[in-house]
C-alpha cells in the first residue's frame, strides 16, 4: 500500500452510518438491532438500508429469533466484517501518517 492512496478506501464501511455500526460491532458483536439504533442514532428503515448493504458485501450477518414471544434481531461481524475493519483502520492510518 503506498503511503497515499484514498482509491484504496473501502466505501462499504466508509458512509458515516455504516462506520458507526461497524465500530460498534468490532467491540460488541453481536448487537441486538434496536440497541445498535440507538447507539448510531439512526431509524429503524435507515439502519435496515445500511444493514442491508453491509449484508451484502459479507460484513454482517443478521439473526432473527424470538425470546418468548418478543421477536429479537441480532446483528453479528462476520470473520470477513472483521477482516475489512481492520484492513479500513489500516488505510486510514496511512492516510494519517501521510498528513504527518
């Protein structure tokens, strides 16, 4: 990776909402839907969108189950989520150590 290169940034995760959730899930995985909208401060459709395309891309992997009668969605980083953080914080601190 050269010392300056924003092409390699991975649009997937860099949307501000996806990032957030994405953060979020590195530390908390899995994390029941309506506590993750909280935590990005997003509605439900705007999530599901976001979700929808992290999903897509392998990042996350949404679980719908039931506790008792209360229907739960819990969103997990998949391995492959996991691994496209890590190479996303890398770039960017390339980025970072570019500007210093």
């Amino acid at each position: 990776m050269s010392k300056f290169d924003h092409t390699e940034i991975d649009d997937v995760i860099h949307g501000r909402l996806r990032l957030g959730v994405m953060a979020y899930l590195s530390t908390v995985s899995p994390a029941p839907f309506v506590e993750l909208k909280g935590k990005v401060n997003a509605t439900d459709g705007n999530l599901s969108t976001h979700l929808s395309k992290l999903e897509e891309a392998g990042y996350v992997r949404i679980e719908k189950k039931f506790e008792g009668k209360k229907p739960l969605t819990l969103v997990h980083l998949t391995k492959d989520g996991r691994e496209a953080w890590i190479g996303y914080l890398s770039r960017i601190q390339a980025l970072i150590s570019a500007a210093e």
